[in-house]
C-alpha cells in the first residue's frame, strides 16, 4: 500500500487548494452545463480537463469503448483550456450526446469547480474520475468494478493498478516511488486512519455517498485543506472498505515538464505541505467521524525526515520546513 512519499529537496509548496469558503460553491453564470440524453445512469464518470489537448481524446476514447451492461454518463469538467482541448470536448460532446454532458468554466478555476459539479449534478449509484490526461486499457473495467460492488455490499469501493507512463504513453522504467504495483488486498478504517493513499484516483469506483450530503456536509468536505485523492481514500476507508485488485486498470501518464502538478513538484521538498494535508485529516476524521489521531509518532517521523534533508541540502527552505514541522 501507499505510505507516505518522501522525495526531493528544496523549496516548499504551500497547496494551491488552500481557498475561502466562497471559492467551493459557483454560480451558474460563471460554467455552461450542457446536459447529456440519458435517463436514469447507474455511473457516474467525471472527467477533468485543462490545457489536456494532447490527450483528451485517447482518454474520452478508453470511456467510450467500456463494455457495460449498464448506462453510464461522463461529464467532462473543462476548466477554460488554453489548447484546443475545448474544440475536441464539444466535438464528443455533439457525437455522444447519448453519454457525454459538458462543463464549460468561463475562467480557470484551478480545478476547484471538480467537486462543485459533483456534488450538484451526479447523482448516480456509483461514480468514478478519469484526469483527461490519463486512460483505461482494460474494456471491462467498470462492467467488473460495478459487478462487485453490487455483488459485496458490504464494499463502499473496488480499486487496482495503474501503470506510469511518459507523456508519449511508453512505460516509464521507475515508479518514481508512485503507484508501485500491489497484490489484492483490502484497505479499512485503519488504513484510513494512517492517511494511507489506497491508489490512483482514476482507478476506483466508489459508492456515491456525495449525493445525500447537505450543502454543510459538502462544505466540511471541502474546508479539509488537503490533496483530494488522499482525502477521498480517507473518506471511504472511514465509511467501510475497499477491495483492491491486482489487475492493471489503465495508465497514468506522468508528464515532467510544462505546467502539471507532477513537473511542479518534481524534487521538491514537500514534507511541510504533507504534514500540513495530514493535520488536516485529522482534524475532519475527528469532527465527521469523532475519532481523535494522536499526531506525536507521526511528527516524529516527519520531523526526522525533514532534519535528514535539511542535513543533506542545508538551504534556508529546508530549515524553514523542519522547523515548521517542529513548531506545528
């Protein structure tokens, strides 16, 4: 399973997620949403786009050849792309109108609109993300991933591998410490309460508790300052358990130039920004769930990865960031 990533030295990343309240809730004046012709989907796929022009289509592509018995509705979140990912989406759009609702974001709203959508138009049993950058290569992952979940309801998720791969989708030969590949096993409330990451995001079908939550859950969801694939991983595990497969689900490309999250923070020291992002779960697993993490051993470990990076790199921001983390 996924622990906690420990990698690279130098400045800090304060999380671009860090947002006042008003940034969680959109007007319908600021996205146009352009619903799709199905009645009655029993899976809900969101798609996030922007600036993905390169990739859009291959990703669209691995949705549109799932083998289901089921109906399914993808909405592609598309966050006012600088590239021409907008002319493609539109193109899908008016072919697969069957399948397909878009959300056109009349400014960037640095993916903060994702969860918004969710919340407010997908209300299907299940539901499932798929980055616009990345792509399924197994044509009947969601028809088994639905077929446990509705076979062991005693299951809130089913999850497996991805494979890294270069922007160009070759096999990267190192995992860069990031979605090695794991054995079936299940991931419970005490892997969520170690803020264990059960796997990549586009891997996973979920059960789609968002649908009864009240604006003040949703808010609670989204005042926790903290990565949403980490956050999302906790959520369930709390909720009930997730069964992992080893079976290889898609691809996730890791691209390590230009604008993405991964060339940002590629050989940064981001122990801070994680310690930051674990605090935070603690504090939202105790106020939704009312069990209280102890933070001591974890600091612990934290604080000496820290004062080793500041012992190998000693910079300004590597001091800073020990001791920020001595002083939280």
């Amino acid at each position: 399973m996924h622990k906690v990533l420990f990698e690279g030295d130098g400045v800090n990343q304060s999380p671009e997620w860090s947002m006042g309240k008003e940034q969680y809730f959109f007007t319908e004046e600021e996205y146009d949403y352009c619903p799709a012709d199905v009645k009655g989907p029993v899976l809900d796929i969101v798609m996030p786009c922007y600036n993905f022009g390169d990739y859009i289509a291959q990703a669209i592509e691995s949705v549109l050849m799932q083998k289901c018995s089921f109906k399914y509705r993808l909405t592609i979140i598309e966050d006012a792309s600088l590239d021409q990912s907008r002319e493609i989406i539109t193109e899908y759009y008016h072919k697969y109108r069957d399948r397909i609702a878009l959300v056109l974001a009349h400014s960037n709203t640095k993916a903060r609109i994702l969860w918004f959508i969710r919340w407010k138009y997908c209300h299907a049993d299940y539901c499932c993300t798929l980055e616009g950058d990345d792509y399924w290569t197994d044509p009947y992952k969601l028809e088994k991933q639905i077929t446990f979940l509705r076979q062991y309801p005693e299951y809130v998720g089913v999850t497996g591998n991805v494979r890294n791969v270069n922007k160009d989708g070759s096999r990267q030969h190192v995992d860069y410490g990031l979605y090695p590949y794991n054995e079936s096993h299940v991931y419970g409330q005490q892997e969520a309460l170690d803020c264990i990451l059960v796997s990549h995001l586009s891997a996973m079908v979920y059960r789609n508790y968002f649908r009864e939550w009240t604006e003040e859950r949703y808010l609670l969801w989204r005042n926790c300052q903290c990565n949403g694939d980490l956050r999302l991983s906790v959520e369930l595990g709390m909720s009930g358990k997730i069964y992992f497969s080893n079976e290889v689900y898609g691809d996730h490309r890791r691209v390590f130039e230009g604008t993405s999250w991964t060339a940002k923070t590629r050989g940064k020291n981001l122990l801070l920004t994680q310690w930051n992002m674990r605090k935070e779960l603690y504090r939202y697993v105790r106020e939704v769930y009312g069990k209280d993490i102890p933070p001591g051993t974890k600091r612990i470990v934290y604080k000496n990865e820290a004062f080793r990076k500041w012992i190998m790199l000693p910079s300004r921001s590597n001091l800073r960031i020990l001791l920020g983390i001595i002083h939280s």
